[in-house]
C-alpha cells in the first residue's frame, strides 16, 4: 500500500456515526485534501478510488451529518421472503398479505 492510502485510513472519516455541524466543517477540507492526495497517486486503483471519492463526496458527507439507515425496512424485506420461501408461493394475494400482517405487523 502507498502512504496516501495510509493517509487516508488513518483519517478516521467514518469512527462516529452522528456529528455536530461544526464537526462536519473540520472534517469536510480534511476529507477533500485527503480525496486530493488520493487523486494524485501513482498507483491506477487509488486514483480511481479518488476519482469515486470525489463524485460521491456530497452524498458522504450528508450521511456524516445526518446518518439514516433503512435497516427496518430490510428486515421487513428479509422476513417476507422467509415467508414466501416457507410457503412455496401462495394462491392468492389476499393469502400472502395476511401472513405478512401477522409476522411483520
């Protein structure tokens, strides 16, 4: 590994999952010069982990500042697959739908 990579890991961006506004304006410039350094390695795939890096960064630090997860609806998901595998599909809807209620609800 290069020591910009190293650089990067050692930053830390990701160690609490809510912070502060004013914690997120400390993290921000430090977030871009590390993006920066990673730009400007020689090795292809930091540059191109760079390059992801710098298209997304609005979107990592949004999830900084206001970190939501959808876990409960992947749950939610998870269980009613469950119940379709368990029942070898159902006859109808209405049938499915009901299980659904009862398990999830």
């Amino acid at each position: 590994m290069t020591a910009g990579y190293h650089r990067f890991e050692s930053n830390s961006f990701s160690s609490k999952s809510i912070r502060t506004r004013r914690q997120c304006e400390v993290l921000i410039p430090r977030f871009l010069r590390a993006v920066h350094q990673l730009r400007q390695a020689g090795l292809a795939q930091l540059v191109q982990l760079g390059h992801t890096l710098s298209a997304w960064s609005n979107e990592i630090v949004a999830m900084w500042r206001f970190t939501r997860n959808n876990g409960i609806t992947e749950g939610f998901h998870n269980k009613m697959e469950l119940i379709n595998r368990q029942a070898y599909g159902f006859r109808n809807f209405e049938n499915y739908r009901l299980r659904v209620k009862v398990l999830c609800g």
